[in-house]
C-alpha cells in the first residue's frame, strides 16, 4: 500500500470515494514485517481485516443469539474503506450513519447496505437527499420540531422507519452520553404517539454511553424503554439499545460479551413486544478497536518520556484528556530487543502544543530509544478518524496485517490468518 496524506487515507470523508485498491484484504504481512520494509518515520495505520471480519461475526452470531435483531455499524467510530469492506465480510449489512458524507460513502460502497440516519439533529438538504438519493428509509428524532422537518422534506413519505431517541439519566460509561440527544420521558410518548400517526414503522432508540462496562445497564435502559412504550399505548416495531458495547484496555477487562446479550434478552423479555418486533444494536468500538493498531516512531527519549511521531491532534486524541491507555509493543527489527524488564513511560505528540501529552502510562522496555517503532493496540475506534492536519503534521501510512489484536477481548472469537 502507498504512502499517502493522511487526510485522504485514513479520513475517507474528506476525498472522493476510494474504492477497490484499498477495499480489498490482502493482509499479507506482519507487523513487524511492514515496520522492516517501510520503516516508517510517519504513523502507520495497521488494519487487521481478519480480525475486524471475525469480530464482527462473532458480535452478530451473540446478538442474533440473543433477540430478533439487526446489528447496525455506527460508521462515526471508523469510516476507513478498508474497515468498512471487512465488517461487510463478516456479515454486517446495516449501517448507523449520521450526516451525508457517511451516507455516500456507505451508500457508494455497498448498494444492497440498509442504512440508517440515527442522529437525531439532521439539515433539511441532508434529510432530502437521504431520503430522495440515497435510499434512507428510517430515520431518528427526539423533538417534534425534528418529526415535523422529517414528514415535510420527504413530502410526507408513507413508508417512513421513525425511531423516538429515548434520553437516558446519567450512567457510568466512560464516555457519558446523556447530555446532549434524546426526549424525556412524557415528550418521548407523545413522539413515539405522533410518529405512529404518521409511519409505518417506529421505534425507540436510546444510548447508554460508550465504553460501558456494566450489562446490567441495558437492562435497566429498556426498563425505562418499556415504561415509554407502555404509557404510550402503541405498538413498536423496533427497540434499538444503541452501542457503548466494551472492549479491552490496559488495566479494564470488560464482562464478556455474552454477559451483555443475556442481559439484553432478559430486558426485551419483560417487555411482552409484539413477536413482529425487531430488536437493534448501533456497536461501534466493540467492532473495530481491536482490528486496527498504530505504529509510531521514537523520535527522542527524555527519562521516561517519550517523544513520538503521533499525538492527540493525530490518531491519539483518546490518549490525551479523555485518559485512555493503550495496550504498546516496542518494534525494533533491526537490532537486538535488549532485556525484558518494562518501565512506565509517558508520550510526547509530535506538535508544539504542550497539551499534546499522553501521560499513559505505557509500558515498555527499559531501553527504549530514538529510532525504535512503537505499536499501540485497541485503536481503530475514535483513532483515526479524530486525525487533524494541525502543525503540519498530516502525513501516515495505512497497511494491511494479519497479527491478532495486542489484547484480548472477552466473548469474541478470532482466527489468526497467516498466509
Ligand atoms: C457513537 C454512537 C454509537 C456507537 O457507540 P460506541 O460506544 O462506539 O459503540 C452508536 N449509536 C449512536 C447514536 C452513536 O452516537
């Protein structure tokens, strides 16, 4: 694969649609291999496409296990082509799109994908064209405003999906979701009421926040769900829990992903739905962190500090403020490794911001130096697609691996694919 600018490799919405150079897995070469041919002095984007197909697989296989369901990619979280081609091998048909840009690019790629506008705030011209260009039938809301702009820019369409964005009090996600989408309770029956009026499919959706290391907060979402549903007196034809389905870091090992489906089918079975009704799921990370890691460069070594040739303005933004660590490997193809003890380390990114720090900690070998390779694991979700150009830094590389996922998470199972 080429060396590219990064704003158009790895942040496909901003360049026309690439399509079949990068759509197709050809996962030849290792980590370490890629690290020794291109020695990159760039951040290298290693995407795993065995793995996000396998992932991918075992999520549906769990889900389709548990309910009547459709699991729905939330495209935000990666939107890389490559990524999107190996979650379409594995078996996910549907997509969560949120603005029009996703939309092409789903829509171009994959004819046959369903696809879904699940923001909730949506442009007049972004509803039409979803609607009148691209095929997009379901569409969510949480506010009449919202139903009202719905109905007029698809002139009142009759075969309408509307989905009533349920807000959720605030819960322990890692990332807390509550603030900003979604209907209280009372405004949430009278939409899940207005919408049955006007479609002939509705449902309610809801998050429970992302990173969310709690089964038993879906349990208690679709309790409320219920409720909604119950004062409303209606009949639905979709419940969508959302995403925020976990996976590992350094330090969290989430409950298995079977936990989080058996917590999902206990939930929808106290619901009495009417058997017709399909049960959704909008995963995001628990799809694509583990299939995608970075390859970074040392370009500096102070104590423990180390300076490298990506940071939060690049693929690391969840390494900066939000605290996330990273599982790391040193790669160092052309010498000896040097003992095995580990040390906490902190990162530098490469701009000349002070604020592009990464206080980890990440551990690595005791002798780490300038010129060795680092690779960061658990981030092909909120990774690159977060990448900016500031300070001139917008150069990376994307590669193609067959390497399992430097950490494991619980529930899915992943095949190594040495060719
Ligand atoms: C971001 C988002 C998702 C995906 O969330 P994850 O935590 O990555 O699974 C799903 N649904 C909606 C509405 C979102 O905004």
């Amino acid at each position: 694969m080429g060396f590219i600018r990064s704003r158009s490799a790895v942040a496909p919405l901003r360049r026309g649609i690439p399509l079949s150079s990068s759509a197709v897995p050809s996962a030849r070469t290792s980590v370490a291999q890629a690290v020794a041919l291109h020695r990159p002095e760039d951040p290298m984007h290693c995407i795993r496409p065995g793995v996000l197909s396998d992932t991918a697989r075992s999520f549906i296989e769990a889900f389709e296990g548990a309910v009547a369901g459709d699991v729905l990619y939330a495209v935000k979280c990666n939107p890389e082509p490559a990524v999107l081609r190996a979650l379409w091998n594995g078996g996910v048909r549907h997509f969560d799109v949120a603005s029009p840009g996703e939309i092409r690019l789903v829509r171009q790629m994959f004819p046959e994908a369903v696809l879904h506008y699940m923001h909730p705030v949506k442009g007049r011209q972004a509803i039409r064209a979803a609607y009148q260009q691209y095929g997009v039938r379901d569409f969510v809301l949480d506010s009449m405003e919202e139903l009202e702009k719905i109905l007029e820019e698809t002139g009142n369409a009759s075969d309408l999906g509307l989905v009533i964005r349920l807000g959720l009090p605030k819960g322990n996600a890692v990332y807390d979701l509550s603030g900003k989408f979604g209907a209280p309770f009372e405004e949430a029956v009278a939409l899940l009421r207005a919408a049955r009026a006007a479609a002939p499919k509705i449902g309610l959706s809801f998050h429970v926040g992302s990173q969310m290391l709690e089964p038993a907060a879906y349990e208690r979402a679709l309790e409320l769900a219920g409720r909604v549903i119950a004062e409303a007196g209606v009949a639905i034809d979709v419940l969508d829990v959302g995403g925020g389905f976990p996976v590992s870091y350094p330090g969290v090992t989430p409950p298995p992903l079977g936990d989080f489906m058996a917590a999902i089918a206990r939930g929808v079975a106290k619901l009495a739905l009417p058997s017709s009704c399909r049960i959704w799921c909008e995963p995001g990370r628990a799809l694509v962190a583990p299939g995608v890691s970075l390859v970074v460069q040392v370009i500096k070594r102070r104590g423990n500090e180390l300076f490298i040739n990506d940071g939060v303005y690049g693929a690391l933004s969840d390494a900066g403020v939000p605290g996330f660590r990273f599982p790391a490997r040193m790669i160092r193809p052309f010498e000896a490794m040097g003992e095995d003890a580990t040390e906490a380390f902190s990162f530098y990114g490469p701009t000349c911001d002070s604020a592009d720090k990464m206080n980890g900690p990440f551990h690595l070998p005791a002798d780490v130096k300038a010129g060795d390779w680092i690779e960061l694991g658990q981030l092909g979700a909120y990774g690159s697609c977060l990448r900016t150009a500031f300070n001139g830094f917008d150069q990376a590389r994307v590669v193609e691996v067959f390497d399992l996922p430097l950490l494991e998470t619980p529930g899915y199972r992943l095949e190594e694919r040495v060719a």
